[in-house]
C-alpha cells in the first residue's frame, strides 16, 4: 500500500464560543486545507491555530470519511469521551440486521440505509432494558431530549431520525409509538452561496488543465451534482441532440438535462484528448475519478480567481439554477432540470435571484430623488458629503 504523504491530522474536543467544538490540527498542508473547507461549518481560529466544528458523531464521521486514505487521523485525544456507547444484545443485533434487510427490500440507497439503521441503533440501545411493546412517544422524546442535544445534532439529522422511526414501527408495529403523533421539526431555511456571471468565467479562465476546465464547466453549464458528474457514463451524453441523461440521480430518478452548446468545442477537445473509455471523466486506473480531486482543483481555481466566496461543487449548481430564474426560465422547468421532487425545494432560488430585487427602489433613494426634483435652487444632497470625522 503507497504510503500516506500528508501530515498527521489530530483530532481534540474543546469548548470554544460557548458550544463543544471538534478540534482539527495539522501541520500547513494545502491539500488538507482545500478539503477541510469544503465541510459545511468547518471555520479556522487563530487563537487555538485549528480548523474546528460543533462536536458530534455526525461531524466526527464526516472528518473521518473525507481524510480516508488521504492522511492518518489521530483520534486518541476524544475516542474515550464518545458518548452512548452501545452495548445491544444478539437478539437486538439480528433485530437491527433484519430492519437493515427491510430497508434494502424497500430500495432505499445504501446511504439511507446506513443512517436510518445507525439511528435506529441509538435508539433501541438507549432503551435496551425497554421491551419494544412498552416503547412510546415519551421513549422517543426522552432519546431526542437526552441524545440528540448533548450530541449537538442538527435540525436535519432530528428529521432523519424522525423517518427512520416512522418506518421502523412499519417494520415493528408493536411498539406503542404512534406515526401520526410523530412530527419532524422545521428544517432550517439556509439560503444558497451564489456566484456572479462574472465569477464563474473568472474561474473557469484561470482553470489552465484541459481535464478540471471540462469538469468545472459541466458542473455549471448543466446544473449537475457533483456525484452526477463523477457516474456519467459517455453513451449518457448526446452530443447531436445537445442533451445529457442522468441515470439514477438524487431519489433514483433518470432525467435529462442540457448540454449548452458553447461548450462542445470544449467537449471535443477533451474527448479527443484523454479518449476516457467508459466513464465521462476517469482516474489513472480507468475506474471513476474521485469527488475530493473535483473539490481539490475547485477550490485552487477559486483561489486564483481571487473569490473569497466559499464554493464547492455544489454552489455551481446553485449558480446555475439561480442565472437560470434570472434569465427568464421558469420554476416548472428549473425544477425539472434539476431533477427536485417538490416544486418548494427549487422555490429557494427566488431568494436569491437579483434581477427583480434590482428593479426594487429604496425608501431612501426615493426621499433624495424627491428632494432634489422639488428644490433644484439648493444645491443637490450629497449622503456622502458634509461629514464630521
């Protein structure tokens, strides 16, 4: 196995801004700086000089997940303190891989299996000494009360958990736990980072390599998650009807998606280039190119173009949906581009569209633009003149 070439990353728990942070230390590394800022919430402090985020298994798994095989991580400093440690029986063991067989018969992906079960998990150890017919509502409240606050566990990761219970009393319905009482909390509404027109061709103007340029131009030019981008297949892409098919995108749906025309020549040239044989972009080996390169080259292309913005693959997808809505396009076939579920999930991207905030006047714009057509004697208001330092 080739040795691992970056610096050793430890990890610590500390209490920093009032809330238990996951500490990330490690020494100057550019590759590791560019992957721990592509992890939502990941900020850099210079008194503690570490990256840190709240501190939960949730995040710790994200941490261990991105740096796989890439550096080695020290956990010796926070593995004693993790919390609820499990300790099930052989009889909720084979209940456990029973539920997981359950789920992969209703087809769920593997990545909703593994967190609906690893919930679930939680949950029965927390109650293990509670036969399931004795569990009830109040089981459920007192797991989330004591569980999920003192893991600092997410809005997302509540609702996650909320589902995953929904379909385990499916599964096991002699708990006393009733669906219809079982609410999931509101998600919180973030509004998505944007690029500018002018943003996006600044990136990909100073994105030298033939490869990351076509990657990079993909991403945006057909709105195309990134894991869309890493499983298209070549016999997907329809150069002659400029069309692009998405097999089994987010919820398993096919689609199809647009395949702008200026960007053929650049197609081409790739295509003719580097000749992949299977997949649209592949590694040395042939087999599929990795998701972290994608956010490596990405985030190097942002820095040159001198964006302090933070932008991962993803905020290419919302750029595009979003210049879309601003051009014209309409909700309907946004949301068909994109591939959403619900009309409300692509509804977002009115938030953050300029073209008709732009034609909005300001109160105050309107108090001077009055104020200088009624008195044209008196010299004209200057808000920035006349000012005591």
């Amino acid at each position: 196995m080739k040795p691992l070439q970056h610096p050793t990353i430890f990890l610590e728990e500390k209490i920093h801004r009032k809330n238990n942070q996951l500490l990330i230390k490690f020494e100057y590394d550019e590759t590791l700086i560019s992957l721990i800022r592509t992890v939502n919430g990941a900020s850099w402090s210079k008194s503690l000089k570490a990256w840190y985020l709240i501190s939960n298994p949730e995040n710790l798994s994200i941490i261990l997940n991105l740096f796989k095989n890439i550096s080695k991580v020290d956990i010796s400093k926070i593995s004693k303190k993790t919390p609820f440690r499990r300790d099930l029986t052989d009889e909720q063991k084979q209940l456990l891989n029973q539920f997981y067989l359950f789920l992969k018969g209703k087809r769920y992906s593997q990545s909703t299996i593994q967190t609906y079960t690893f919930f679930i998990a939680d949950f029965i150890n927390f109650h293990t000494k509670t036969p399931l017919a004795e569990l009830t509502n109040r089981a459920v409240e007192l797991f989330i009360e004591t569980v999920f606050i003192e893991r600092n566990y997410s809005v997302s990761s509540q609702r996650q958990f909320i589902s995953a219970l929904k379909i385990f009393t499916v599964f096991c319905p002699q708990t006393k736990i009733h669906n219809l009482s079982l609410e999931r909390p509101k998600k919180s509404r973030i509004l998505p980072s944007v690029l500018s027109q002018e943003e996006v061709l600044r990136i990909i103007q100073l994105t030298k390599n033939l490869k990351h340029r076509a990657i990079i131009v993909l991403l945006y030019s057909s709105g195309l998650r990134i894991g869309e981008v890493t499983n298209l297949l070549l016999k997907n892409i329809d150069i002659l009807r400029r069309q692009i098919k998405v097999e089994k995108g987010k919820g398993r749906k096919d689609r199809f998606v647009v395949l702008a025309t200026s960007y053929l020549p650049l197609l081409q040239n790739y295509l003719t280039t580097f000749k992949p044989a299977l997949y649209f972009i592949e590694g040395p080996t042939g087999k599929k190119y990795s998701e972290s390169s994608i956010r490596k080259f990405l985030f190097k292309s942002v820095q040159k173009a001198g964006i302090s913005k933070k932008v991962t693959p993803h905020t290419l997808r919302h750029s595009y949906a979003t210049h879309l809505l601003e051009n014209g396009v309409g909700l309907r076939h946004i949301q068909e581009l994109l591939g959403h579920a619900k009309p409300e999930t692509t509804m977002i991207y009115t938030h953050v569209a300029k073209k008709d905030l732009l034609d909005i006047q300001s109160p105050l714009d309107t108090i001077l633009l009055d104020l200088n057509k009624n008195d044209k004697r008196e010299q004209k208001f200057l808000l920035s003149g006349n000012i005591d330092l």
